[in-house]
C-alpha cells in the first residue's frame, strides 16, 4: 500500500536523542527508534567483531518477514570509527521499531527482546525536546582542532609531504562545535537535511546525523554498487550559460559554468581517479562483471557540484554488506593513496581524532543486504546535549590550492550548520 506519509513525521516525540536512526533517500528508506540491543566494537577488528555479534542475534532471534524486501525483518543500524586506533568505538544497534518504505510499499517492523548479550541501556533514555514552535535557537560556531584560519597552513604542509614523495594524494578534515541553548532535536535536524538534501542518504546512528552523498557499498540481490565522488565545486547561486573557452561570448573562468570547470580540472579529475581505483580495486574479488564508469559524471546538490562515478557488479561470494563495506574501508576518497601513508600523514596532520566521521554508516538486515555510507556531511552528538562537532574535508593533491581547500570545508560545513538553524 502506497503512503506518501513523512516518515520522520512517525517517529514519537518520546523517543530518545540517540536511539533515533534513519536512513533516507528521496523519501523512502527507513526510520527507527528505541533499543532492543547494541554493541560495541573497537579496534582493527571492529568490524568482524560487530558482524560477528550480528550473526548470533540473528541466530537466536525468531523472524517473522511477511515483506521480505531488502530492510524488512530484522535490521541493525552501524556506524564504525574511521581509524582502528580511534578512542570512540563503533556500534551496532537494533531498534524496537522500523517504520521502511520502499517503490511505494510501506511497512512497519517491531522488534523485541532477540537475546543478545548486550546492555538495553538508552531503550528509554532522556525524552527528546520538544521543538519550539518558533523556529530553532540561535547556535554559536566555536573552532575545533585547527581552526579556519590555520587551515590554509596544514593543507600547505600536505601538500610538500605530497612533492616529496609520501603519498599521491591525502584526505584532511577540520571539526568545529556547534552549541545551542537548549538540548538539539536530532528529529528536527533530519528533517531540515531531508528537506533540503533529499538527493543524499540522510542518516542518524547513535548521535551521529548527516546526509552523505556518497554510498560506500549496497548489497542487494545479488548486486553490488558503489558511488565514488571526489572532486568538488562550488554551485553559483545564479550559474551562467555554459560557455567553452573557445566560444565567442568567453571572456574570464567566471563566465564559465562551474560544472565545465570541474570536468576540465586535473586536479579534481586526478583525485577522483585516484577514489574511483581504490573502490574498484577492493571490489574486485567480490564480483564478477564489474563495471567501472571511463569517466565521471557530475552530480548536482544545493551547495556544490562533485565529479562522480557509479561502480557496479555481480556478487561472486557471500560476503554481507558489512563485510563488503569493511573491505572497502578506508577508500581514497576519504583517506589518500597509498592508504597506509596517507593515513599516517592524516593522523599527524590533522591532530584530532576523527572519531565516527568519514566511516561507514548505515543498516544491514538478516540477510546481509544493505546500505553503508561514508559518514560524510554530519555531526555528532557530545555528552552536553546542547553541543554538537561537525566535520568537513577534502582531497589534497599536488595540485590543490590552500586557500581553496579551506573554502571547500567552508562549503560542506554548510550542510550541518543550516541543518542546526545557524
């Protein structure tokens, strides 16, 4: 039965802050809240730790599907750190309720005790506000671990450890905190990215919302998929014609559609092939038939434009998407190449732990289909409810320019801050 219904609009306003989870896409997707389990994961093996947690709350649960599509039944919600030695760990977790909705078919799936040794602590946690009918508060912006004004120095640090030699390409990001006065309604942060990001994959796990626009792995049916983006421009309020170099009426690079500009960059074009060859290199002995995009297309979001590539193939093994997804984990478009070396220089260079951000997110049901993100465009929830870090970052390469670099964070921060009322 089709329904047209918001699906956030379903969610109780008793439902606690942090076990609030979704994962939306041009309306359909899924929402969730309360707690039925949840584990915790760290370290190198975080991830085969949690899918082996997974597999035995799978093994004792009695399902009862009568939808059978891919996130009907039972269906964990994960986000994983982005570094094995991070101090925040990652997690699983199993709500009560799921309300899915997918090509017009709704459905809604409660969930109860499955069994699984884990605490049920947060099931009922601190309800969460109530949203103020006049609108959100004023939020204040504080810097992070490097703040704007640094910014321009680390990228130029980057990019000589780039001449000389250690890595072709490096993945850096900057935090900041975000501060309300009063405690922040993820429910109502979700809905102003829905409403303005629809194009994007908006998600919320444990604390952690964003809308990513890059989906790191889909298992489904025997299919899988993968959208690299790497290469970013800023979209101009009022774009002009597109108009090539050699046309009559060109006059400067201002009067050339910025979407001309980034599929002629060799900057951008470098760094997303560099992201395009780490994906399909991982994929490549999980699938068959994969196909891999010559060029990139350009996608179109409220605030930019980024150069994009979408990888497919036919699953050649029985690896869960958590599984794909772990294997697929760190990509260059998130850390560098190589990865081990860029890695390295991110830790140094960044000098803060990135904690969830820029992992992957996402759900995965009984089966193992599923959906996982890079947890890009978002922001976490600190220990003060009325406190949030958000993230941005980009891709340096040889080519990259500093200050350039620092208005790319500026741009991608945009999601976040306007999500927040700033």
């Amino acid at each position: 039965m089709a329904d047209e219904t918001d699906l956030l609009s379903l969610v109780p306003d008793v439902a606690a802050p942090t076990t609030l989870c979704s994962w939306l896409r041009e309306g359909d997707g899924l929402v969730a809240w309360g707690r039925v389990a949840r584990c915790e994961s760290s370290g190198p093996t975080r991830f085969s730790d949690a899918e082996s947690w997974w597999q035995q709350v799978c093994a004792v649960a009695d399902v009862v599907d009568g939808v059978g599509a891919p996130g009907s039944g039972l269906v964990t919600f994960g986000s994983f750190s982005f570094a094995g030695d991070s101090g925040h760990r990652s997690r699983l977790v199993v709500p009560e309720v799921v309300i899915g909705r997918r090509e017009g078919r709704v459905w809604r799936t409660t969930i109860e005790d499955v069994g699984a040794a884990s605490s049920r602590a947060d099931a009922a946690g601190a309800a969460q506000a109530a949203p103020d009918p006049s609108g959100p508060a004023a939020t204040v912006i504080a810097r992070g671990s490097v703040s704007a004004q640094q910014w321009p120095e680390v990228i130029a640090r980057a990019i000589s450890r780039i001449a000389g030699g250690e890595v072709d390409k490096v993945v850096l990001a900057r935090d900041e905190l975000a501060t309300s006065p009063t405690p922040i309604d993820v429910r109502r942060v979700l809905q102003r990215l829905v409403e303005r990001y629809d194009a994007t994959w908006t998600f919320a796990v444990d604390g952690l919302v964003g809308a990513t626009p890059e989906m790191l792995v889909r298992r489904w049916d025997g299919t899988v998929r993968s959208r690299v983006l790497a290469g970013t421009v800023r979209r101009d309020t009022h774009p002009a014609p597109l108009v090539a170099e050699d046309h009559p009426d060109f006059k400067d690079e201002h009067h050339v559609d910025p979407r001309l500009r980034l599929i002629s960059s060799e900057k951008d074009l470098e760094e997303h092939a560099y992201a395009v060859r780490s994906v399909s290199e991982a994929l490549a002995p999980h699938c068959r038939d994969l196909v891999v995009p010559e060029e990139p297309f350009v996608l179109k979001l409220p605030d930019v434009y980024h150069l994009a590539s979408d990888i497919s193939g036919t699953q050649a093994d029985d690896a869960t998407s958590l599984r794909l997804a772990a294997a697929l984990h760190p990509s260059a478009a998130v850390c560098g190449t190589p990865a081990r070396p860029a890695a390295a220089l991110i830790a140094e260079l960044e000098t803060m732990d990135r904690g969830r951000y820029a992992g992957p997110v996402g759900w995965m049901d009984s089966a193992g289909e599923g959906d996982w993100g890079i947890a890009l465009r978002c922001g976490e929830l600190c220990s003060d409810p009325r406190q949030m870090r958000l993230f941005a970052g980009g891709g340096i390469v040889a080519a990259s320019d500093p200050e350039a670099e620092l208005a790319e964070t500026e741009i991608k921060l945009a999601a976040m801050r306007y999500a927040l009322g700033e």
